[in-house]
C-alpha cells in the first residue's frame, strides 16, 4: 500500500487536486478534503481537518499556484498555511508529513528563473524564486532552511519541489522523494510557523 497523502490547495488550483485524484496508477491512500467542513469557525475547521484527515497521512502535497503567494495576507492565506504548520508538526499522535511542493503552470515563470552565475564560488547555480511572492513562508523556509552555503543543494531542504508536468509523469517517484525526508538530517532543522 501506498502513502497516505493530503492534498493542500488554494480553490482557484482545484481542477489540479482532482486530476491527481483522477491519475491511474497512483499509490497512494487519498486523505485530502474533497467537501468542505460546515463551518465558519476557522480554529474549528482546522481543528477537524488535522484530526480527521492530516493525523495519519505520511505526505502533504501543496499545490503552488498563481494565489499561494505569503504576500496576499495571513488571512487570504490562512487554510494553506495552517495545513502546512500541521503538516510539520511533530506530536504526540503523529510524526511530521514530507511535503512536495508541485509548481503548477500558472506559477512556473514567477518560480523558475534558469541559471546564473553565482558571485561568491564562480559556479553555476538554477535560479529558484521560492519566496514571499511565490508562495506561503510555511514552504519557503523549509526549502531553504537558512545556511552558510552559497546555494541550497538537495540534501540542504526539506520540502521537495517539482514542476506539474513532471510530477504529472511520475507522481509516485515524487511522492516517494518527499515522504524519505522524513528520515533524512534535514528534518531536525524544520520550522512549524518560521
């Protein structure tokens, strides 16, 4: 049996949650939210979405789109990024999800800048916009978890991110990437609400 995996996502990205519910061939158990929670209490809604859905998924894939952007205000944000913090959490109940950030096509210009030349080692490096106006900072920070390097290689972050094409090829190699950095020493360095 596959991971269990939550899908995070703004409503406008919609249409792309359910292709990957609808994708043949993926191992996964769905623990997503497909209706919403009857509801206007926002603390009680989150409240149910971790105990009913996120306590026992292994994955949280957040979908970034044009409107997942940490600029457009906490309160425009405020479902992704609690689902997000949940997703990080370690408790008592359940150990932290792996989270794949999965670039739609409405973002892929604003994110992926191609190569530069870096100042300070002479190397080339990709050009990576994973900032406050690309997407929420519950994802930001834990792709570059602050260091001293010159650039972030792959063992340097904790979310994983992929483009919707690829991750539309092969979505349990993904899958997969994400839920192994659980284990690996980057994990120790995660913030909840950074």
């Amino acid at each position: 049996m596959g991971h269990k995996v939550y899908i995070s996502f703004k409503t406008e990205d919609a249409a792309y949650k359910d292709a990957i519910q609808a994708m043949p061939h993926l191992d996964y158990v769905d623990k997503s939210l497909n209706e919403p929670i009857n509801s206007q209490d926002p603390d009680y809604v989150l409240s149910r979405i971790r105990a009913d859905y996120l306590n026992d998924s292994t994955v949280t894939i957040f979908l970034i789109g044009s409107y997942s952007a940490e600029n457009l205000g906490a309160a425009e944000q405020y479902y992704i990024k609690k689902e997000l913090q949940a997703s990080l959490y370690n408790s008592a109940q359940s150990t932290k999800n792996g989270i794949l950030g999965v670039v739609l096509p409405s973002a892929e210009e604003a994110i992926y800048g191609g190569t530069y030349t870096c100042v300070t080692c002479g190397g080339s490096h990709n050009l990576v916009r994973v900032n406050d106006s690309t997407c929420i900072r519950e994802f930001s920070y834990n792709y570059y978890i602050p260091n001293s390097k010159c650039s972030h290689a792959e063992e340097d972050r904790y979310c994983v991110l992929v483009r919707w094409a690829d991750f539309a090829k092969e979505p349990n190699l993904w899958i997969e990437k994400a839920f192994d950095k659980r284990t690996e020493p980057i994990s120790s360095k995660t913030k909840v609400r950074p």
